[in-house]
C-alpha cells in the first residue's frame, strides 16, 4: 500500500504520459525493425537515407564545409578568445579543444580540402584513402547524426534511463561484480553514446561513487557503442537487413566480454579503494530497502519526466547534440580514417600487426581470414576503420564478423580512448591497449559462432 501511495503522489497523470510518449516514441525510432524498400531496418535508418536521396550530389560539398569551418572556427578561437565562445560551454568545447585535438581537427580540415579538390599527393585523396572516408563514410555519418543528435532526448530526458536502470540493478552485482547504479552509466552509452558513459564514470569516480576497480571496469566495459553508431558500422559494410541479428551477436559477445576481460589482468589488478586511498565502505544499494526493484523505477522514471517543464529546452538539446556530433566527430573521423587508410595501403603495419590473427581465423572458418586480419588492429584507431577495410572482401560472413568485432572492441583511440585517458579514471594507455587485444580474442569466437548461424 505504501509503495502503491508512493507511486500515485509521484505518478499523476501529465506525468505518465511525460514519461509514456516520449519513451516509447524513442524506442521506435531507435529500435523497433521496420520493412523499408525489401530490407529490414529501423526508422532512424529511413529518416537518414531520405536525407541522402534528398541531398544527394551535394552531401560531399556540405560535409567539406562542416569540416572547414569548424577548423577555422578553432584557429579563430585559439587566437582570439572570444568571449562570446570561451565564456560558453558548450561553444568553449567544441571549438577550443585542448592541442592535441586541435591538431587532429586541423589535420582533418586539411585531408578533406585536398581530397575534395584532388590537390596535393594522390595518396591521400585517393578512392581507397581520403576518397573513401569524404565520399562514402562521411555523408552517412552526417544524415545519421543530424536525426540520432535530434531525438536522442526522447530517450534520455523522460525517465526511460531510469526505470530500465533500476530494472538492472539486481543482475550488476553477481554478474559483473559492480554497484546497480553502473547500469545507468551502460544504458546512457548504448543508447547515447560511449563519451556519455566516460563521462559519468569519471565524474562519480571522482566523488567517491565508485572505487579504482569498479571506474576502470565500467570506463572499459560497458561504455558500449551506441545504437546509432553501430547502425552506421552494418551499413558500411551493406549488411544494413542484417541489423537485428547483428546487433544480439553485439549484445552477447559483449557479454561475454564483460564477465571475462574484467577478471582478467589489468583490470584485475586495480585496487577497490576510493580516489582519495580510502578503502572501499558497505555497498549501497540503487534500490532503497522495502521497495521493489520495478515500483522504485517507476517511481524515479515519473520524477525524472516531471523535470521536463520546457519542451523548447528539450528541443534545444536535441539540436546541441546534432551540432556536437556533426561538428565535433566527423573532423577526426576525415583525420584519423585518412591517416589509418594511407599507412594501411601504402605501408605493411596493420598487415604485419595482424598476422598472429590469420590461424585465429582460420581456426573460426572465415573465408579471406588473411584480409580480414588487416581489420583487427586497426580497430584501436578508431571503430570505422575496419569496416572500411571490409567493404573490398567478398564474403558476407566475414564482413558481418569485422563489423560486429569493431563494435564490441570498444576501445578506440578517436574517441573513448582518449576520453579515458584524459578523464580521471585510473586507466593507462599501454592498459588500453592489452584490454582492447583481450576484448578481442573474447568476442571474436562469439561472434563467429553466431555469424555461421546466420550465413
């Protein structure tokens, strides 16, 4: 009776369909399987190929403008500091990076201006280099973002976070050995993004919410690749009708990665002590005692909607997310994919690095195992890459292996990595790097196993 009063003082009915509409709203878009033109696909997919079709010839120009002008924006900003940028967050952390990002968004601007004109050395505008990334991985980046950046808040902003959070609250601490609440920080990387997830296991690492273990674990883990970015991963390899079955061999090989790796070194070696030394205290439940796991997600899911009294902030949110994601991540997408794909063609790194792989393969059954050894490490790059890789091999099961395999291995240097390694989770690169490899041999076989089933 008490948890029923609870839920009825909290719950009125402005904020049910707060909570209600948006939500399920969210989780259409999102990821509810739809039929469009003979293929299976989600309706966020249908909205960005519209934009392709609408677009379509001029989607190369605007993605070289974007690029252009967020790099010179920069360089304006570093120079000058205008107060009306370095006195506003958001403004302040899209265009006055910290250097080494600074660099790679110059780097950027410069790769996509000589590809876009065919000046300078062929290497670097050529189809299979810089062509590549401008022409064919960019502009699907761009219709994904605008729309995924647009109505990630029907997702994030009604409740939805919570009441699943709480829902997993029992499962976290036998499974993965880590408080309920590290749910909420999974959930906000899936269907976000992993820098959300990074973020706020920093920040609650940093107030003594979780101990050296539990931050390194969830900042490697379960910053999970979101839906958004995975959608744009299958369709760079045209296996976009495939996405269902690929995203649950994402799901479970992720599982299996995240009870195997973590009790493995070097996150096994990190202490359960607080930032400040001190030793780890009494665990405290997500889940207030006398309450049940699903009255008290509800409840905190019909608090966090009733926050919602302006849809125009909402909107506003929405469209900063678009702004961030289209002018924040496709600079260093065009930097780091042209640089990853011009050591890839013109030199043997990624083929060498990958050799140990090919018997791994081979041991799997994958068809063109020797090619799609060249996919593995350069995933630690940046997670588009080996599916860049892929699109020349023939063999749809392989294509859907890489695919899945980029997604799952979490760990890459454009964007989570050195999200972490800036952050104040106790992670260092060369651990980075080892918990990528692990993540790697976990995931591959699961992910196998599941591709011959379906191909």
């Amino acid at each position: 009776m008490q948890e029923q009063a609870i839920s009825i003082s909290t719950g009125n009915r402005a904020n049910w369909l707060m909570f209600l509409i948006p939500s399920l709203l969210g989780v259409f878009l999102f990821m509810a399987p739809i039929q469009y033109q003979d293929t299976l696909t989600i309706p966020i997919a249908v909205l960005a190929k519209s934009v392709q079709g609408l677009l379509d010839g001029m989607l190369t120009a605007i993605v070289t403008f974007v690029i252009s002008l967020t790099a010179g924006a920069s360089i304006l900003t570093k120079l000058f500091k205008p107060r009306a940028i370095t006195e506003n967050g958001f403004l302040n952390g899209l265009l006055n990076p910290s250097l080494p990002w600074f660099i790679v968004q110059q780097l950027g601007a410069v790769f996509v201006v000589m590809t876009y004109f065919k000046i300078g050395p062929a290497m670097i505008y050529d189809g299979a280099t810089g062509g590549l990334v401008l022409n064919d991985l960019l502009p699907v980046l761009f219709s994904v973002f605008l729309f995924a950046g647009l109505l990630l808040p029907l997702l994030l902003n009604f409740g939805l976070l919570e009441f699943v959070g709480a829902l997993c609250t029992r499962i976290m601490r036998p499974i993965f050995n880590l408080p309920g609440r590290s749910a909420v920080n999974c959930i906000a990387s899936w269907l976000g993004d992993g820098s959300v997830g990074v973020l706020m296991t920093s920040k609650q690492y940093e107030s003594k919410i979780y101990t050296e273990r539990e931050a390194a674990v969830i900042g490697t883990t379960f910053t999970a690749v979101s839906i958004t970015f995975s959608l744009v991963v299958i369709a760079q390899v045209n296996l976009e009708h495939m996405f269902a079955p690929f995203y649950l061999t994402v799901c479970l090989a992720g599982l299996a990665a995240a009870v195997i790796v973590p009790r493995l070194p070097p996150l096994s070696w990190k202490k359960d002590i607080y930032i400040d030394g001190s030793d780890l205290g009494k665990d405290c439940e997500a889940v207030p005692a006398g309450k049940s796991v699903a009255s008290f997600g509800l409840e905190q899911a019909l608090n966090k909607a009733s926050e919602v009294t302006s849809l125009r902030n909402v909107v506003t949110e929405g469209i900063k997310n678009a702004v961030d994601m289209i002018f924040g991540v496709l600079p260093v997408v065009m930097a780091i994919g042209t640089v990853a794909l011009v050591i890839a063609e013109n030199t043997p790194v990624f083929e060498i690095l990958g050799l140990p792989f090919i018997p791994f393969l081979e041991l799997l059954q994958l068809p063109e195992a020797a090619e799609a050894s060249k996919t593995i490490v350069v995933g630690f790059a940046d997670m588009f890459l080996p599916s860049i890789l892929a699109s020349g091999i023939e063999s749809d099961l392989t294509r859907f292996v890489i695919a899945a395999m980029s997604v799952t291995q979490l760990i890459y240097m454009s964007e989570i990595g050195a999200l972490l390694i800036g952050s104040k989770i106790p992670v260092k690169p060369w651990e980075l790097f080892m918990v990528f490899i692990l993540r790697t041999l976990v995931t591959l076989p699961v992910i196998a196993l599941m591709g011959h089933l379906f191909f």
